[in-house]
C-alpha cells in the first residue's frame, strides 16, 4: 500500500463510521429514537416500521420538540442539548447526551425530521440523504416531532448483509420497544409493523398490567412486586414465583436508572436469590429496577449504552439479592401459612 498524505475525513464519511457503532440493526434505531422522545417529555409516542424497519421506520411523540433554527445542530455531530461540560458526564439524567444518534442515523439513510414546538407558529423539517442535508424549511405539523427513516443502510451495502429476515428484524424492534415501555409506564406507546397495530399501551399503566401484553397471563397473574431501599440504593420490580420457572432466560429484564441493560452481575444477583429455589438450567421470570446516584454508575462504557460499570459491584449484587429473596421468603411463608388454615 502506498502512502498518502494524513487527512481529515469528510463530516459524512466520519458520521458513517461513527454510524457502525451507534446503529447495528433497525432497533438501534428504534431504541435512539424513542430514548430522545422520552428525554424530550413525551406522553405518548408511537413508532411504525415496514419491512423489519427497512423500508420505513418512524416514530412520532409529542414531546418539548426542538426549534426551527436548532434543527440543523440536532443533525450534526457532537451536537446536544443534553449535557454542557464534563461535571455533567458524571451525573447524566438523560437518555442521551453524546449528541450522535441523529447525526449517525441520518448518514446511512434518508432521514427526515420534522418538529414543531408548543410556542411555534409553525414546525420546520430537514431531509438528510447519506448525511448531507437536502432540503430543509416550514412544515405545518402538531407540538412534537417526528423522525422518519427510509432506505436503511442503502449506502453501507455491508450492514445490510448482516440483517436477519424482516421479520426477525420486525421483533427486535418490537422487544426494544416493549423493554423502553416498562421502565416508561407514564408515557403511552404504540407499534405498528406492515400496517398492523402489534401493541398499543394507554399511558399510566402497572408494571404487571403492560407485562401482561407480553407475557402469558399465568405468569403474570402470580408475580411477586418488591421494592427495598439500602442506604442511597433502591431495586423495585416483579419476580417470577419458582414454579413458574422456565428452561428460557428471556424473560429476565433488568434496567438500571431506566436503561434497559445486559449486565452479568445483576443477573448473577437475581439468580442467587433464586438458588435453592429451582433446578438448574431454570430460569425465573424477573423485572428488576435498579435506581442509584448517577455518579455511582458509569453508563459511558458503550455506545449503545447497554453496558454500565458499577463503582460499588458488592453492594449492588447485596440489595438485588435481598431485594427479590426477602419477596420470595414472604411468599413461601404466605404458601405455609395458606396450607395450615
Ligand atoms: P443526544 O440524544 O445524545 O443529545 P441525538 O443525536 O440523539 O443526541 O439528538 C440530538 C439533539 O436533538 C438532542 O440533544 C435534542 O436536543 C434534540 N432531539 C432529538 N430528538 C428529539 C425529540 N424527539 N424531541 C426533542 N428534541 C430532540
Ligand atoms: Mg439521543
């Protein structure tokens, strides 16, 4: 290989490979998308994808929305209103705060975004082809916004190989969205795919009512909810009763500070509240809510952040542990007990 000059790429191209790590399959998408009408307020948001999301993927809310002369930053690198200087990266509140999602989205595909804020006389959209804007100006459109993604990686034919089948593709938008709703029961949700409505989840709702849209009614019925405090720490959710534990690990679902995550050491607390209680090669059903000051957990390891680094690993396995163990304990007493009467 011959040599060539150092150089800086072009703002396309760098959003493109920035794009790879941001945005692997049509959920990611999803998953950002959603994240930033969440953090915009939203009370109801709802999302439409055909062909698993590669023909068209959209999702409108009804959040704070953004300003016509902000909509061009929204699109650019590094561009966020989320967080202002480093002190802020240790206390993130947000979903967002990297300022990448959008810019990266929009480099391998045809995206559109329109917005329209409460004061607004009017909304503004911006169409963004492969990362270069194409058209932008007035729209007419109610208080939110609105994203419209086409042609996924139409210009990155390596991605494309690597999707499963549409449909596959359908059902992982529809989990990453269903898992968002659990930690996000204020705001309603709705899921089309190929024109049919999948879900639709009023705003409001209990852990156990939406769980229920998903999972069979048995296991629903006979959830435990627990929540236990330790010092600054708080775990919440619902657990599976053992019997009801299955050969399947899917239907453990564990969120930290409302993040959706894949985390080995709070799943090695979940089982370990569970040990004794099942056979091996059971799983149990569980949806845990880990609440913690932001500073004791870094979200900043991956750019999906679906990985999170704990300062205190000890304490946070202790509180799961006890948290879901004390909730099975009651139950087992409440089983004695009803047998005795
Ligand atoms: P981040 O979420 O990390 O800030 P994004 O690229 O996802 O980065 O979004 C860039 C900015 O665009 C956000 O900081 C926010 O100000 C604005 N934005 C994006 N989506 C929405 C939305 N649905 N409603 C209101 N503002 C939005
Ligand atoms: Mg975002």
């Amino acid at each position: 290989m011959t040599r060539s000059k150092i150089h800086v790429l072009p703002a396309a191209l760098r959003n493109q490979i920035a794009a790879g790590e941001v945005v692997e399959r049509p959920s990611s998408v999803v998953k950002e998308l959603v994240e930033n009408s969440i953090d915009a307020g939203s009370s109801q948001v709802d999302v439409t994808v055909e062909r698993g999301g590669q023909g068209l993927l959209a999702v409108r809310d009804n959040g704070f929305g953004i300003s016509s002369d902000e909509l061009n930053l929204a699109v650019t690198r590094h561009a966020t209103s989320k967080i202002s200087d480093v002190e802020d990266l240790s206390a993130i509140t947000s979903f967002g705060f990297r300022g990448e999602a959008l810019p990266s989205i929009a480099s391998v595909s045809r995206f559109k975004m329109g917005s329209c804020t409460a004061d607004a006389q009017e909304g503004w959209f911006i169409n963004v082809e492969g990362g270069e804007v194409v058209d932008e100006g007035p729209t007419v459109m109610p208080a939110g916004t609105s994203v419209e993604v086409k042609d996924l990686f139409y210009n990155v034919p390596a991605r494309l190989k690597f999707l499963k089948t549409e449909s596959t593709e359908a059902r992982r938008c529809n989990q990453v969205l269903f898992k968002i709703s659990l930690a996000n029961l204020e705001t309603g949700f709705s899921f089309i795919s190929n024109g049919r409505e999948q879900f639709r989840l009023p705003p409001n709702q209990t852990l156990p009512d939406r769980l229920a849209v998903f999972w069979p009614r048995n296991i629903c019925e006979s959830l435990l909810t627990f929540s236990h405090e330790a010092g600054e720490m708080k775990v919440s959710g619902c657990a599976g009763i053992p019997s009801l534990a299955q050969g399947r690990g899917d239907r453990i679902l564990m969120f930290v500070n409302g993040r959706p995550v894949q985390d080995k050491l709070l799943l090695s607390a979940i089982r370990g509240a569970y040990k004794g209680r099942l056979i091996s090669r059971e799983y149990p059903q569980a949806v845990i809510f880990l609440e913690l000051p932001p500073d004791l957990v870094d979200v900043n390891v991956h750019p999906a952040k679906m990985e999170v680094r704990f300062q205190d690993e000890r304490s946070i396995y202790s509180i799961i542990h006890n948290g879901i163990s004390q909730a099975l304990s009651r139950y087992e007493l409440g089983v004695v007990e009803g047998l005795d009467t």
